[in-house]
C-alpha cells in the first residue's frame, strides 16, 4: 500500500496501486472467466449492454441483475433472435453485478485484507460493495465506455463511492486502457442515470439531463500491467477506448460506497431485492 493514499486519491481523483494481486490470483480470477463462458445463458436470454446505446434501458434482464450473476453481450455479437455472429469467448461485454457473492474466488478477492485496507486508509467507517462486474475489451470488438462518472448510476447522500478497478490483464493505451480526467471529482456529480417513474414507458431507465460535453485535452492514459489496481473516485470523469488491437485487455471491478449516514438512492438502477443488503468490506469473507 502507499504512503498518503488519501491524500493522493482526494487530490488526483484516483490512485494507481501495483502487483495489487499476485499473478498466480490473477491467473485464478482468469480461469474462472472460462468457466463462465461454459455457463453462458441460452440463445433467447442473451441481452446486448452498450454505454453507447439505449439497449440497457429497455432490459429487465439489466435492471434484475443487482443479487445474480448476468451475462451482456456486445452490441456487434448477437443477430436479431440472439444467435451469436462471432465466437463466443469473444462475445461478452460484461458479467455482473453479484460476482463479490456468488462466486467464490471474486467473492475471496473483493473482501481481502488488502481491499479492508483501503477503504480503512480512506476513512470509510461502513464500507459496503454494491456491485461487481467483468468487464471484458475482447481483441477487435471490444466497446467504448463513454465518458463518465461512476455516481451516475450509483447515487448516495451524502455521496462517498470508490471503485477498485483491477487489470487482468496488460492494459495499454493499445488495447483500451482507462483515461482519466484528474481532477475532475471536484466538480459534484454531472449526471443521473434513474428509474424510470413512467411506468407506462418502455424505457426503464432514463437520464436526468443530456450528456456533458468533455473536452479529451483533460484526459491522460492510464496503463497498467495486470495485477494492479486503480482505485477510482465516483465523480472523476474516465472511460476507456475501443479495443482495435489483437490483444485482449479484462478487468475485474467493483463498487464500493460509504453506508454510515447515508441514503442510497432510490432510483439508482441497482436495487436489491426487499430483504436484501449490501455486504460491509470489513465484516464479510
């Protein structure tokens, strides 16, 4: 761990910690992305994620996947009836949003002592992790992810989110790296990703304001070799680029949000089942 973490993640927006894991744990967290693809959904099932598109906001598959493991598809993978175009170990866009649960080696990471330690070293007295994901940039295919802030669709007040972004494998400015704006969590939260309260709508999901426009001079790559991890600010402004090159760049990541005296937001898209509740960093294995 670094000397002055805090200092450094309220004052850049994001924190860059390397050989976060080993390489035989990265190697175990990529092994198990073969045995996902073995238990892909079946040909209707399969639902296609962009951040691009508006395909997402008109699934119940998305917004029911907050307890589940779900499987999202490139928009470029699926023909009209689901049926795969391109192979499908290069098919998947993502894999969320319960992975920290239901699976026991995500599970086994993302409740670490060295994920404890973070959040201990960034003063978060009630740590809970609200979602998780694979996010896959297969060579060729992979998307963009647009611009944007994390608590966008993860809204809380008062608002204390971090993500714990960790590289698979080699990210490279190649292959589709993380650009960061630094800085940029200063400026409060830009944009709201809700529910929909028209219930009459066939677009579940729906933004409160059109989309800020960034100025790309503000960002700078950010690559990093696998095992490490990026802890990122829910307000900075990131994304990452197309993959175009012939090398695969995954990553595994999580939310995590400060609960003590704080009201999560209703009309976030992730809402957990009544009866449900987030799992706390320090108190779950």
């Amino acid at each position: 761990m670094i000397r002055d973490l805090k200092q450094k993640f309220e004052s850049d927006g994001y924190v860059v910690l390397q050989d976060f894991l080993t390489e035989d744990e990265v190697n175990l967290l990529k092994a198990e992305l073969d045995t996902l693809l073995k238990d892909m959904p079946e040909q209707e099932n399969r639902t296609v994620f962009s951040t691009v598109n508006k395909e997402q906001a008109k699934s119940k598959y998305f917004l029911d996947s907050a307890d589940k493991i779900s499987y999202f598809f490139e928009a470029d993978a699926l023909g009209p009836n689901g049926e795969l175009l391109i192979p499908k170990e290069k098919s998947l866009n993502k894999v969320g949003h319960a992975l920290h649960e239901l699976n026991k080696n995500f599970r086994k990471i993302t409740f670490d002592e060295r994920v404890k330690e973070s959040c201990f070293q960034l003063d978060f007295q009630e740590p809970v992790v609200v979602q998780s994901m694979i996010i896959f940039k297969n060579p060729g295919v992979g998307s963009e992810v647009v611009m944007h802030q994390d608590a966008s669709y993860l809204y809380a007040e008062p608002l204390k989110l971090v993500g714990f972004w960790i590289a698979l494998e080699d990210a490279t400015v190649e292959n589709g790296c993380l650009w960061i704006a630094q800085g940029s969590h200063r400026s409060g939260v830009h944009r709201r990703l809700t529910r929909n309260p028209d219930k009459n709508s066939n677009e579940f999901l729906i933004y409160d304001k059109p989309a800020p426009i960034y100025s790309t001079s503000s960002f700078k790559p950010v690559p990093v070799t696998k095992g490490t991890c990026i802890l990122i600010h829910g307000q900075v402004v990131h994304y990452s680029p197309a993959n175009k090159s012939a090398d695969s760049r995954h990553a595994y990541t999580f939310h995590v949000l400060e609960e003590k005296d704080t009201k999560y937001s209703k009309d976030n898209w992730l809402q957990l089942p009544e009866g449900k509740s987030f799992l706390n960093v320090y108190k779950t294995f």
